[in-house]
C-alpha cells in the first residue's frame, strides 16, 4: 500500500482538494459528509449545554449538584472514554495497516472501556433515583439527565456500531467500505469525548465545586 | 485483500493521492499525554484554591478549550492540509452556531431573571 501511495504522489502536480485535479476521492468526500453530521449532532449538545448552563441553580430546595457529583467518579469516567478514544484511534491505525488481530485487539479494548464508562454512568444515574434526585425532581435534574443522559445515549449506540464493524472486519475483512465505515466510527468516537469534555467540565467541575 | 487493494486503486478519481497518511502512533500518544495532563489540571483547579476563587470558572474554560483543541489535533487530525480546508471551514461554522446557541441563551436568560418581579412564593413550582 505504501508503495502505490508514493507512486500515486510522484506524477501529479497540482493541490489536491482545490478544483484542480479533479473531484475528491470517496474517502475525503464521506469523511466530509460525516463531519457535517458530526458537527449538528454537536449543536445538538450546545442547545443542551445552553439549557443546563441556565437551569443548573434552579434546584427547587432538591438536592444541588454539590451533593449528588461525585469527583471520583467523574474522574474515572473521563479516563475511562480518553483511553477508549485512544486506543480507538489505534484501532484505525492498525485498520490503515491492514492489521486484523491488532484492529480486534484494539477495538475489543475500546468497547470493554466503553462499556465500563455507560456502566457506571447507569450506577450513576439509578443512585441518584434512589436518593430522591430523579428528573422530575427540578429543572437542574431534568437538565442534568437530559445533557448526560444523551451524551451516554450516544455512547451506547457507539458500542453497538462498534460491534457492528468488529463483525464486518470478520465476515467481509478490511475492504474499500468496510474500511470508510470504521474511518467513520472513529471520527463518532473521538466527537463523543469531545462533547464529555465540555460535560465534565460544566457539569462536574462546576457544577460539584 | 489484495485484489481488493488493485480494485480500490482503479476506483479512484483520476489525479487524487490515495490514502494520505494523516497519523503515526506518536500522534495518538501524544495526544493522550497531553488530554491527561490536562484533565488533570482541571480537576486540580476546580478541587484546590490554586486559582483565585472566582477565576476558577474561567480557568475551567480555558483548560476545556485546550483540551478540545488536542482532541482535533492529535485525534481527529485536523490540519492545514488542502484536504482539510473544507472541514475547517465547516468546523468553524459549528463553533459559531455553538457560541450563539449557548451565549444568546445564557445572555437572554440572565436578562429574564434579572428583570423578574419578586414572587411570593420562589419555590412555587413545586
């Protein structure tokens, strides 16, 4: 691969992507395509980070986010989808070498630190019901369950895609599409821990100061 | 693989490179070094009076900036290349609606509740 690549490079004298040369090839145009998507699932988040940035002190005399956030548990859960993010990106990485056993390897780690992090955002989530902070329980809540609420929503059917791709690489092996569609996941991936940034920070630093 | 390999090779738009390397191994490593050390710093910042009270907030924002900005990067590999131009462009064009979606709301809100009668009953939502 890396031997037609050079010989691609050598005969063509003009910037690539600029109207020369001619259209873009799949791979930059479905990545563009998905980046877009990528882009208004992010609005998406901005509309509910507007809204819990607004609605965080309005507890109704339920409990306040100095009471329920944990540091601890934020801090794992951080680390937890940084090193997913990781290791995803090395996924990619060995997809681009053609390295099977160490794409499996790889995304076989991300989806068990994935899971880790929806299991311990659910844990999370089903104390606090328990201790009598349920979305119903004031606007802060609601707000707090609907930001990271569909944050792990979106990691959930993260995982599901990444089982999805694991079990194409099995079945189809690592071609031209197969290979778009976990260039693609990737780009989901590290879009999701970006928006967890924005979470942790707001939310948990914040808000459990 | 590797007569799917020639296939993808034909399938290409004539004058396009093919598979431009984007990233190495010690990009994604120095990726992870540096959204960890400054995950760190955040939760240092917000847990220790090591900023000024009231500046912990900003701090705060400025390390998540940081760290968004390492994420891109070293992650999502956006670069200045020509092959980029078109989702920085789309990348900057999402910051904007995200800043006027979160500041107008913010900025609209304080307004509504600095301008608020005083109610007798403040929790009467309940």
């Amino acid at each position: 691969m890396s031997i037609t690549s050079i010989a691609d490079i050598a005969p063509h004298h003009v910037a690539p992507g600029r109207g020369g040369g001619g259209p873009a090839p799949t791979r930059i145009v479905v990545a563009y395509g998905f980046w877009i998507f990528l882009l208004s699932d992010i609005i998406l988040f901005s509309g509910l980070f507007a809204a819990y940035a607004v609605l965080s002190s309005n507890s109704a005399g339920g409990p306040t986010g100095q009471e329920l956030f944990s540091f601890k548990t934020a801090f794992i859960e951080t680390m937890l989808l940084l090193v997913s993010s990781y290791t995803c990106g090395l996924g990619a990485l060995s997809m681009e070498r053609d390295r099977a056993d160490f794409f499996h390897l790889f995304f076989a780690l991300t989806f068990v630190l994935g899971a880790a992090f929806v299991a311990i955002e659910i844990s999370e989530f089903v104390g606090m019901i328990g201790e009598g902070a349920p979305p119903s329980r004031s606007a802060f809540l609601s707000s707090f369950f609907t930001l990271v609420g569909t944050h792990g929503t979106h990691v959930t059917f993260g995982l599901i895609w990444l089982g999805y791709m694991m079990a194409q690489v099995v079945a189809k092996g690592f071609r031209g599409h197969v290979k778009q569609r976990i260039l693609c996941f990737s780009l989901f991936w590290h879009a999701l821990d970006i928006v967890w940034v924005g979470v942790f920070t707001l939310v948990y630093l914040m808000g459990g100061r | 693989m590797d007569g799917d390999d020639i296939l993808h090779l034909h399938d290409r738009t004539p004058g396009v490179r093919h598979g431009e390397a984007t990233a190495d191994f010690w990009t994604y490593t120095a990726g992870l070094v540096f959204a960890v050390v400054l995950t760190i710093m955040s939760f240092v910042v917000a847990k220790t009076s090591l900023l000024w009270g009231p500046g912990i907030p900003v701090g705060l924002i400025v390390l998540a900036f940081a760290q968004i900005g390492v994420h891109l990067v070293f992650f999502l590999h956006m670069g200045t290349g020509p092959d980029h131009t078109n989702n920085i462009v789309a990348l900057a064009f999402g910051m904007l609606i995200c800043f006027l979606v979160i500041t107008g709301s913010i900025w609209i809100m304080m307004n509504l509740h600095a301008n608020m009668m005083p109610m007798p009953h403040p929790m009467g939502l309940r």
